[in-house]
C-alpha cells in the first residue's frame, strides 16, 4: 500500500508513473490522511507526515527515500535498480528527499482536490 499526498502534483503525477509500470498491480494506493490511510495505520508504530510517502508492508512501514526505493524495486524495467541507492546512508538520501518535499508545491504546483481514479484504477484506491 503506497499512502500519497493526494494534492500534490508530484505526489500524483508519481502514483501514475508507478501504475504504469506496476503491471503486476502490485501497489494499491491511498491518499494520506484518508479514513483508509488512518485505519491502516492505527495500532503501527508510524509517524505520519504530510510531506512524505509512505509505504506500507507486511514487514514494516517505510518513508520518504526508502519508500520510494523499495518501490522503485517492484516495478517493471530498470527502475528496480534504482534499490541499489538504499546502500547510500539513509541521512544522505533523505537529506534530498526533504529538499524536494520541501518544496514540491513551488516547484511542481497543487491541487484544490485529490485526484479521482478512473473506473478501470479504481480497485487499486482505497
């Protein structure tokens, strides 16, 4: 499960890419703060913050660069090699997610609202 900051225009443009290449239908996805998210999370040790991704699995919760790592090694083609940045220190790699989080609004704009799937998509939102 893939939790999303469903207004931002980033965020939403990078829960495309990974449909795109997730034939499988690996991911499911939820936008941050939702009544799914909370409910997912309630009971987890998990600190939820709205200027991260969040990636929920059996074996733990993951956020900002290791998030986007291990699922960047679940899609198709030679985006699952880019896991092999998880061997760079974590302090690194955040340091650069934060500086985009940061700034994704400027940078890449917002919605008013969180983007509605379609009707082939919609299984995969909760």
């Amino acid at each position: 499960m893939i939790l999303f900051d469903g207004v931002c225009n980033l965020c939403n443009a990078s829960v495309q890419f990974v449909i795109q290449r997730d034939p499988q239908a690996h991911f499911a996805f939820a936008p941050l703060g939702s009544d799914a998210a909370n409910e997912l999370l309630r009971g987890r040790r998990a600190t939820v913050t709205s200027d991260s991704i969040i990636l929920v699995e059996k074996d733990g919760i993951y956020d900002q660069s290791t998030a986007a790592l291990r699922i960047a090694r679940r899609l198709s083609g030679a985006w699952s090699l880019t896991a092999a940045f998880l061997v760079v220190p974590r302090v690194l790699r955040d340091a650069v997610y934060r500086l985009i989080a940061r700034n994704r609004y400027r940078w890449f704009g917002r919605r008013d609202a969180c983007m509605i799937p379609t009707p082939e998509l919609r299984a995969r939102f909760l």
